[in-house]
C-alpha cells in the first residue's frame, strides 16, 4: 500500500472537487457546448437555404454530414495527439478553427462552399471534444467521475437546445448567416479563455513526462499534499506507444469493439434525429417554427436523461439503467404509430425518446474516459467518438435517401430506427462480460 499512497491518479481522487476542478469542468463544457450548437445549426439553417437559393432541401445531405466527416477525421487522427503533446494545445488549436471555419460558413455562397466550410469545422470540433473529456476526467475525484463528466458532456444537448430556441430570432433578424457568424465569434473567445486559465493534465504529464518542469505548479493547485519528488504514475498508466493498435490488445480489446459499435449505432439514431427532424415534423403538418422547436425537444430530454444515467453509473448500474434507456426509446419509437401527430402528444415523446438517445450518448462519453488510462485515453475516447461519428455520417445521407425515395408517412420513418436500438441494448449486455474480463 506505501508505495502507491504518492500515486497521482490516488491523490487526485482522494480529493474535493475543488474550484479549480471545477474550473476544468466548465471551461471543457463549453468546449462541448459549442459542438452541440454546431451539430444542431446546418439542420435548422436548411429551411432558410432552400428558400434563399431555391434548391431542394435533399441537396443540403452533403453539408449535413461535412461536419460530421470532419469530426471522424479530427477524433481518429488528431485528438490522439493529446496523448502526446498534451489536451491543452489541441483544445486551443481546435477551437480557432471552429471560429475561423463557422466564420467561413456564413460567408458562403454555394452548397460546396458549405461543405469545405462545415468539413473544417468537424476537424476542429473532433480534435477538441475527446480532449476535453479526457482532461475533465483526470481531475475530477473518482466517486462521482461519470456523473462529472455527465455535466460536462450535456454542453452537447444544451448547445443544441440554445441554437434551437436562438435560431428562429437570429434568422429572422439577419438571415441564417447570422447563425455561423454566433457560432464563429464564440469559438474564438473560448480559445482565448482556454489558453489563459485551462491547464495541461498532471496525470498525463506525471505518466508520459515525469520531469516535466510544469509538474510541481500543478500538483500545488490540484494536489497540494503530494511531495512533488515522489509522486508517480502506476504502471498500467504508462503506455509506451499511445495508437489505435493498443486498444486491441489482450485487455482492451472487447470493450473497444463494444463501445464502437454502441456509439456508432446510438449517434446514427441522434443525428438522423438532428438532421431530418423539423422536415419530418413539418410533414406531420406542424408549422415551420414548431417543427425546429420540436427538433431540439430531443436535446432537452437528453439535459435530464444524461444526469440520470450517469449517476446510476457511478452507482455500478451501468447495464442496467442503458438496457432500459434503449428499451424506453425502441417504446417511443412504436408509440408514434399510435399516438396522434398534435404538437402537445409527440413533444412528450421526443422528450422521452430524447432522454434515452441523448441521455445514453452522456454515458457512453463517461465510459470512453474511464475504460483506458490516461496516456491512451485521448486516443480512446477520439477513436471510439471517430467511430461514432461514422454512423452520424451516414445518418444524414440515409435520412435523406429514405425521404427522398419512399412515400411513407413521418410516424414510419420514426419506426425505422428501432432495431438500432435494440442492437445497442445488445451490445450493452456482452460489455457485461468484456468489462469483467
């Protein structure tokens, strides 16, 4: 036990969650904020677009998923550079091209304009978000760190939701350009905020660069106790080669198959909620200004849901809360079958598909932090979130397809995305076992 009492990972646990944890918390929130506001404007700007430049919405399915695509490559192959020259740079460098490139969003002028734009800001977003959870998780005590990270990671509904209830004021008052230039001018400010007050990972540091002369200034801050000669990584922290091939080794290699899948599957269900939501409302005869409002509904159900079910992680019910999360959803599904298409009646059920969808995607951000140690958790969570965002990809352009190419009524197009559900709840019960071994 003597040798493990100056353990950084110890030491950080051991302690309050203090103000400048805190601090980590919220500045990393906003990081994931602002990617939720993002992921939510091109669907809300797509109406607006095919008034202003006469083309059918059906056009917009590339600029829907550039944002995504982009996020596959800045999770898969940057973020993992976290790993190695540390969160703080890869947050403050990814921020800057959010601005710059939402900035470059609302000066376009043509759909492949849309798309260069979009697919920059999906690389910003994707180097910063795996680094933003990793960080937050390495400061934060160890008793409450999914419920933590939950608050962190529901910057992606509450985002969403402000760009939902924003949007309608802004596009009426200066156009849908009005919606990336917001989404430009805040990036660059948290960039700013970042490189001023947002500190690199002790843990890290102490796992991967041990003599790294920032080590004893942020143990005084976050581990004031530690004697600074004598503090120390555990051996499994250390990992001499962060890639994706360590992910696949004897002790990793299930839960990462596992968790691919369940955030490939989960986010193709929330993003072909995002994208094709306000067209399938407006369909059911909702209005225009309805029907976006509907569209975040999702979100606000996740804001709840997201809290529930990471504190029932922390609690070690983790299977069972997300087999019921994906039961309830698979329940709304084939609900809307039933249920009349008023406003009041479907707002009660994307509220409840929402806080399964949404509220499950919290919990599976937390477990990407918590599966791998810290000099491969970067690389971790920006694959399994790199693979995720390859069913987001996808679920823009399968939306659109099935829109496009089959008469069916909008309660039918909800009713499709029930087996993926009931996939995910599969694959929750077999993380039973890989998480054991």
């Amino acid at each position: 036990m003597i040798q493990h009492t100056n353990e950084i990972g110890r030491l950080i646990d051991a302690g309050a969650l203090t103000r400048q944890k805190t601090a980590v918390v919220v500045l990393c929130g906003l990081v994931v904020l602002l990617d939720g506001y993002d992921i939510q404007t091109m669907a809300l700007a797509v109406p607006s677009l095919t008034d202003e430049w006469g083309i059918d919405a059906a056009a917009f399915a590339y600029a829907l998923s550039a944002s995504v695509l982009g996020m596959v490559v800045g999770t898969a192959a940057l973020a993992p550079f976290g790993d190695k020259i540390g969160r703080r740079p890869m947050l403050i460098w990814g921020m800057l091209l959010v601005g710059l490139a939402s900035a470059g969003t609302a000066l376009s002028t043509a759909p492949a304009e849309l798309v260069l734009w979009r697919l920059l800001t999906g690389i910003g977003l994707g180097m910063t978000l795996p680094n933003a959870t990793a960080l937050t998780s390495e400061y934060v005590p160890q008793h409450n760190r999914a419920f933590l990270i939950a608050v962190m990671y529901l910057g992606v509904p509450l985002g969403a939701l402000i760009a939902g209830f924003i949007a309608p004021l802004l596009i009426d008052a200066a156009s849908w350009r009005a919606i990336f230039l917001a989404g430009g001018i805040l990036p660059l400010a948290l960039a700013v905020a970042l490189f001023a007050y947002i500190p690199e990972s002790v843990r890290l540091l102490v796992a991967q660069r041990p003599n790294d002369p920032r080590i004893p200034a942020l143990l005084r801050r976050f581990a004031p106790d530690a004697d600074t000669a004598t503090v120390h990584a555990l051996p499994e922290d250390r990992v001499a080669k962060p890639s994706v091939l360590a992910l696949f080794t004897a002790q990793y290699w299930a839960r990462t198959a596992l968790l691919w899948c369940l955030f490939a599957l989960n986010l193709f269900v929330l993003f072909v909620l995002i994208s094709w939501l306000p067209t399938i409302l407006t369909d059911a005869g909702w209005t225009r200004p309805e029907a976006l409002r509907g569209a975040v509904v999702i979100q606000a159900g996740g804001l709840v849901g997201g809290l529930i079910i990471a504190k029932l992680v922390d609690l070690g019910r983790t299977v069972a809360v997300l087999i019921n999360a994906y039961a309830i959803v698979a329940v709304g599904f084939a609900l809307f079958l039933v249920v009349p298409g008023t406003v009041p009646a479907w707002t009660i059920l994307l509220l409840v598909v929402g806080a399964g969808v949404s509220g499950s995607q919290v919990a599976l951000v937390a477990l990407s932090a918590i599966f791998y140690p810290p000099s491969l958790r970067a690389t971790g969570a920006g694959w399994a979130s790199g693979c995720g965002r390859v069913g987001a990809v996808l679920a823009p352009l399968a939306g659109g397809l099935v829109l496009g190419r089959f008469d069916l009524e909008p309660e039918q197009h909800l009713v499709l995305l029930i087996p993926p559900m009931l996939i995910c709840g599969l694959c929750v019960l077999l993380l039973r076992y890989a998480w054991r071994a």
